[in-house]
C-alpha cells in the first residue's frame, strides 16, 4: 500500500533544495518530532500512566505545574541534548538557559519551547500541544547565555507546533510556506496531510477570553463590540465566537479555516507589570512565523511581533494574530 510522504522525507527533500544544507539541520527537526511523538504517547495515555495532575511545583511564571508540563520538558530536553545540533535550550518550564551537558558536542542552532501549551486543559482532556522554534547561536558562543536567544522572531530558521486533539498533527515551517503532518499511529510516522496551509484574509470568527474584557484597552473593546453586535452593527455580518484555553488549537483552528485570536494587553496584566500573557520566544514567535507564512498577520496592537526586539527570556506580550484583514483592521483601530 502507498503511503503518503513522511515528515522525515518531506523535510529531506526541502532541505535538499536549499544551498549548503549539511543534514544538520534535518537531523534536528527529525530529533524534535521524536519529541512529540513521545509527548503525544504520554498524553494520549494520560491517567492511564499517572500524568494527570498537579506537579506540586511552580515555574518561573508563577504558574503551577502540571506533572505532564514538566515531564513533557523532560522528554524535549533528553531528545534534543545528545546529538550534537544545539547550542543550548530555553523553556516555559525552565527559570534559565539549559545548557548542553559536557559530555555531549554542541551544534549551531538555539531551540525556545513550549513543552506542553494550554496545560490547564490537560485534567480535562481537551486538546493541549508543544510549540517550539529554530534560531541560529550567535558565532561562538562557548557558554550561550539569555542574550544568545534574545533575537527578533524574524531570525526564526523554523517553528511548529504539535497539536495533541482526536488525531495528533505536526505543523512545520522552516520559511518556505506552512505544511501539516498527521501521526499515523500505526507505522509512528507523521505522514503530510496539509501541504502548504493558508489562512483565509477575511473571516467572521474571533478567539478571546471574555471574561477580561472590563480590562480591555479601548481598540480591542471597539473590535469585539463590533463582532458582538453583528448585523445591527457596523460590521452588517453576525460573528461567531471560540475559546478553547489551548494557544495551539486556536491557531491551528485559524490554519485551517481563518479566525482572529486576541491575547490582548489589559489593566490588570500592566497592573502586574506584564506586557501580555503570552511569552514571546516560545508562543508568540514561533506562532507568528507560522501564521505570516501562512498569508496572516501577527501583531501586538499597533506593532508586528516578529519586529520586537526581545528583552527578556520569559518576556510576555500581547497577541493578535490570524486573517489578514481582520488583522489590519485591529491594528488600524490600535493607530488611529
Ligand atoms: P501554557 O499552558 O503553556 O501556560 O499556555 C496557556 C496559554 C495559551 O495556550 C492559551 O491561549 C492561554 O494561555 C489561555 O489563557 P486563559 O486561561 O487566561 O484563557
Ligand atoms: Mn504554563
Ligand atoms: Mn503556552
Ligand atoms: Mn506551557
């Protein structure tokens, strides 16, 4: 029987197009789906294996642990650290850079990730994913620090996400367009089932958690009452509405239909002193590259997120992201 393309072929051959590629980089991406391919086993099996759950911790964003946060940054680190193609590692789950242990060579590229996104679904059983992104180490870097990863989403070499739903899917782009694999749990392949996704500009359906809007910023208020009063409103069309908690699942919802996503800014996040909630390197970044690959746009408000030049690790930001032309009409009512 004929199966369909693999990831690991799919990723060879588009390697194998573009000028001085070593293998390096394949083998790496090759290393990250194993990752997922382990993560999404865990998940799958979830109380069956003990992973549901409180991990009695908290990280570096002051959120509780889940155990299946921190064993899925186990399962990143253990497939990533050995094989000689990174630099060093940073994580959600990790308050500093993770360094390659010395017993292993270091490689060229930097990873940030997300090991398991929208966790608190997880006891719930509602889809959750991992969310990781590509950059280059700056030359030489012996002992790579916090500065090493603080590059603009724009040096992105790649990023994915795997999407842990009802079938588990990989969606990858290394610059050249958005392509979505499908794990066939049968051969424990990721098999190519979107090649090159593209996100409609226009749409009637937007993603935010309505239970901030009393802390919205006055832009974001006007768009979401416009959607709100549908055909008697400005708009003259009805919007539908979704929230599922899990970044992923939102953004691959807007891959393969269209939609809007807001995480916006609000006064209780500046009232903490935060920029957003969404973290920059390892969400909003790697999402970005995805979604303006894809035909969409990706802004804080008034500003393009991979323009941002980061200043923190663990730095957060406000997300708008999906159909371009909702997209610029937001950013049109965040500039006026
Ligand atoms: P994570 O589980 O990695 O901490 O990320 C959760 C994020 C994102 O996935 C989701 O869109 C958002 O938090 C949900 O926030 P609320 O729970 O405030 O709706
Ligand atoms: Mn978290
Ligand atoms: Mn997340
Ligand atoms: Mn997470």
């Amino acid at each position: 029987m004929e199966h369909g393309t693999t990831i690991t072929q799919f990723i060879s051959e588009e390697q194998r197009r573009s000028a001085g590629a070593t293998g390096e980089f394949t083998a790496l991406l090759n290393d990250i789906v194993t990752a997922c391919k382990m993560i999404s086993n865990q998940v799958n099996h979830g109380a069956l294996v003990g992973a549901l759950g409180s991990a009695g911790s908290e990280n570096v964003q002051g959120e509780t642990q889940k155990k299946l946060d921190v064993l899925s940054n186990e399962i990143f680190i253990q497939c990533n650290e050995w094989a000689g193609h990174l630099a060093a590692m940073a994580s959600e789950e990790m308050d500093d850079v993770y360094q390659i242990p010395s017993e292993y060579p270091r490689g060229k590229y930097l990873i940030t990730f997300d090991p398991l996104d929208g966790s608190s679904n997880i006891d719930v059983n509602v889809s959750v994913g991992t969310i990781f992104s590509i950059l280059r180490c700056p030359g030489g870097a012996e002992q790579p620090g916090v500065r090493d990863f603080l590059q603009a989403g724009t040096q992105q070499v790649a990023a994915g996400y795997a999407l842990y739903g009802p079938s588990t899917m990989l969606v990858l782009t290394t610059g050249n367009g958005v392509n979505g694999f499908t794990l066939d749990q049968n051969i424990g392949e990721f098999i190519i089932t979107h090649p090159s996704m593209s996100i409609p500009a226009d749409t009637r359906e937007f993603a935010i958690n309505a239970s901030n809007m009393r802390f919205w910023e006055s832009p974001v208020k006007r768009y979401v009452d416009e959607c709100l009063a549908g055909k008697e409103g400005p708009r003259g069309e009805d919007f539908n509405m979704r929230w599922i908690a899990s970044m992923v699942a939102e953004v691959h919802r807007i891959l393969t239909r269209g939609g809007v996503f807001l995480y916006p800014l609000d006064s209780k996040m500046k009232d903490k002193g935060q920029g957003g909630k969404l973290r920059l390197l390892y969400e909003a970044n790697p999402m970005s590259f995805i979604v303006e690959q894809a035909g969409g746009g990706s802004i804080t408000g008034a500003e393009r997120i991979m323009d941002l030049q980061p200043e923190s690790l663990h730095q957060r930001v406000p997300v708008i992201l999906g159909s371009r032309n909702e997209v610029e009409r937001i950013q049109r009512y965040h500039t006026e």
